[in-house]
C-alpha cells in the first residue's frame, strides 16, 4: 500500500481501494470461518449463538480500535452490529433458530 500522501492521482487512488477492499474481503473470509467454528463449539459449551454480554464486549471493542485508528466509533460500531446479526444468523443456520436464544 502506498501511503496516501504519495498517491497522485484518482486512478491511483481507485486502485489502492481496491486493493485493501480486496484485503477486507479476504479479513471477512476468515472472520466467516471463524463464525462457522463458534456454531459447531457453542452447543458443547451450552451457549446460544445470540450472547448478551459477547455482543457489547464485540461492540465496545469496536469503538475502542475505532478511536484508537481514527475511525468514527459510531460508524464502526454501526457497521460491527451488522456484522455481529449476519454472524448470529450464520450460527443459527448451523445450530437451528431454537439454540439462538439470549443468554
């Protein structure tokens, strides 16, 4: 990646977004997998895929790497909770709506 300082032009520009858009596909690939493994480990243990507490730990942590990489903590914490629902309903999917309840 170049820095942004030494871009200099909207082409350029483009092609750096694109490539770290590509690098955040890759980094949400792997954030799937992981959420496939919590579905297959939460029965196990007697957790629910929908965790109370799990859910404001992941959304305080959110804000926190926000402030500290000066991202907008509401617009991080926005975008996490979104995450956080497609990763419960991709728990779900695997454990059944029935193990999805709040604990």
């Amino acid at each position: 990646m170049k820095p942004p300082r030494d871009i200099t032009s909207m082409a350029d520009l483009r092609v750096e977004i694109d490539a770290l858009d590509r690098q955040l596909m890759t980094l949400l690939g792997q954030r799937a997998r992981l959420i496939d493994r919590a579905a297959e480990l939460k029965p196990a243990e007697g957790l629910p895929a929908r965790t109370t507490d799990r859910v404001a730990q992941v959304l305080a942590n959110a804000r926190a790497n926000a402030a500290e990489h000066g991202v907008d903590p509401d617009l991080a914490e926005r975008i996490w909770h979104q995450l956080i629902e497609a990763a419960i309903a991709q728990e779900e999917d695997v454990m059944g709506p029935d193990k999805g309840r709040n604990a």
